[in-house]
C-alpha cells in the first residue's frame, strides 16, 4: 500500500504537501497549464481518487455542511501555508501542524469572518484565474496585448465583490467558496486521475496545455453547476429548526 501512495521515494504526506504547495504557488496557477499538468502527473494515484470524492462533495453539499467544510478548509489552508513557511526553518511538518490547528480552532468561534475572508479568497482565485485565461486567449486570437501577468487585477476584483457579497448574502457566499474550492479540488484530482493513464497522459496533456483558458473553464463551469444546485436544494438546516418549532 505505502508503494502505492509514495512517489519518487517520498513519503505518502511529503508527496502532498509538495505537490500542493508547488501546484499554488501563483494565485493564477489554473492559467498555468504547463507547470500544473506537471504537478499533477506528479500527485500519486490515491492522493488524486481522494481529490476526487473530497472535492465532489463539497461541490454538491458544501453548504449542508458549511461550518465542517469551513473549518476543514481552514485547517487545509493552515496546513499547506504553514508547510511552506515551515520549509524555510527546516521544521515544515511542526510548522504545518501547529498553523493548521490554529485555523482551524479559530474559524469555528468566528464562522461568519471566516465564510468573508474564503468568500473573499475564493473570488480573488476566480478573478486571477479568469483574468489570465482570457489575457492569453485574447492576445492570442484578437492580437491584442493585455497583460497576462496583471492578474492581481481580476483577483482585487474578485476579492472586493465576493467579500462584500459575504456580508450581504450569507448562504451565496457559502454556496460560492464551496462551490469554487469543491470544483477545483474535484477537477484537478479527475484530471490527475487520467493522466496517471499511460495510454491517455499524453493527449489529455495536449489538450489541457493548448491554451491557459482550458483548465479555468474545466474548474468554474463545474463551479456554477454545484451553486446552481445548492441555491436550488431545499435549506434543511433551516427548515429543521421550523419544523421543531411548528411541531412544538
């Protein structure tokens, strides 16, 4: 089993946290096909089946279960920035660890900050992400010169819009970062999945490479569909309490 999860001789836990932090180093890294297709040919199979499940159910019920799943995301993002800031004293598990926790205890008193700053996140993540995918698909076809590298636009665009829409429509906001955070975490195991295929790798490759507009819109299609059914869906954990409450 550990000869199924390692890769390249690193252990089950080195193999995610390196392949992680290296896939999100950029706030645009969908719109880098190159360098994402490599990271995650080099996700192990397991890692990639986990991705998969994890991230389908955050997509289709985030918001059933949004104080777990904003805890948990607050515990993976402490995780992996802690990871990575823990590599530069050479205690990046500690480190990881300790960050970790530290998020995700705090998230739990302050649900209501924590749904902002992920809403907030997440349409920073969109903003970059589209932002760049367009930049390079428009210079391409229209000969135009928008700067690809100006990202932090669409992502101060993003991060403004989503993070007030938090204070304003509280279960969107919800349904949003979940939608957003489970598509992203469902596709790009799905597509490690397929690359771990010999026979596939290569023209799944050429295909998610031939324009950085191509992963964006594998990840935030599937990102509208779970908001559309989410918003749909019947609010149970509101009409719980009314049900009680009539029934009393």
């Amino acid at each position: 089993m550990l000869s199924v999860l390692a890769v390249d001789g690193q252990t089950p836990l080195q193999n995610l946290f390196e392949t992680v932090t290296a896939m999100f180093s950029r706030p645009d890294a969908l719109a880098q096909p190159e360098s994402l297709v490599e990271h995650l040919q080099a996700l192990s199979v397991v890692w990639a089946v986990v991705f998969l499940i994890v991230g389908l159910l955050c997509l289709l019920n985030g918001y059933r279960f949004y104080r777990t799943a904003t805890v948990a995301i607050a515990l993976m993002i402490g995780l992996f920035a802690g990871y990575w800031l823990g590599q530069q004293i050479q205690a990046p598990m500690v480190v990881a660890g300790c960050l970790g926790l530290l998020l995700g205890a705090i998230a739990f008193p302050l649900m209501k900050f924590a749904v902002a700053i992920f809403g907030g996140l997440s349409g920073a993540f969109v903003g970059a992400n589209l932002w760049a995918g367009f930049a390079s698909a428009l210079n391409r076809a229209a000969d135009t010169t928008i700067p690809v590298d100006a990202f932090w636009v669409g992502a101060l665009v993003g991060l403004m819009l989503f993070g007030m829409l938090a204070f304003i429509l509280f279960k969107l906001s919800v349904v949003l970062f979940t939608s957003v955070s489970g598509a992203t975490i469902a596709v790009l195991g799905g597509l490690a999945l397929l690359l771990s295929f010999d026979p596939w790798a290569e023209t799944i490759k050429s295909g998610l490479t031939a324009s950085q507009l191509v992963i964006p819109l594998l990840v935030f299609v599937p990102a509208v569909i779970g908001l559309i059914l989410q918003e749909t869906w019947p609010d149970n954990q509101a009409a719980a309490p009314a049900a009680a409450a009539k029934a009393a």
